[in-house]
C-alpha cells in the first residue's frame, strides 16, 4: 500500500474498475487523484514523497547510495536508515 501514498504529477485516467462500473455511464475513464499499485510512475512519486519527509526530518541521504539516510544525535552517535523498495 505504500506506492498508494504518492503525489501525481501528472494527468493519468483509467478504465473503470470491473464491477465498480457506473451504470450508465460505462465508456467515461476515471482521472487518478493519487498513485496506483501498478503504474510505471509508482515507486518514483512514493519515493520523492519518503525523500521529501526524511529531508524535513532533518536526516540526509548518502551521495553514493540514495537509499540511505543518515542523521547525526546530539551526543554523536548515528541513526541510519536503509530503503529498500518500500521496506525499512
């Protein structure tokens, strides 16, 4: 369900659902308000949503691997964070 939490940036519409159909109106397409399972822009929007969040959290993201995020205590010591598709 993760990939459900990412922002469109653009237009995207489809097919209505099978057996969510509106009767009557069964040839009009359905405009995508938010990302699907399934779409090619998915993990992209899911993960410049999760880089955006980090980022105001106040973590940073390794140069050599955009999949993890590090951020520095107080009393010196790390927490870093590792991503993997859309598991911690």
């Amino acid at each position: 369900t993760a990939f459900l939490h990412g922002d469109l940036e653009e237009e995207i519409y489809m097919q209505q659902p099978q057996g969510y159909e509106v009767k009557g109106k069964e040839n009009l397409v359905c405009r995508l308000k938010k990302s699907l399972y399934g779409l090619k822009q998915a993990p992209r929007q899911w993960y410049l949503k999760f880089d955006r969040f980090m980022t105001e959290q106040g973590y940073n993201r390794c140069h050599f691997d955009h999949c993890v995020y590090f951020k520095r205590l107080e009393n010196g010591s790390y927490i870093i964070l590792l991503l993997y598709v859309d598991d911690m």
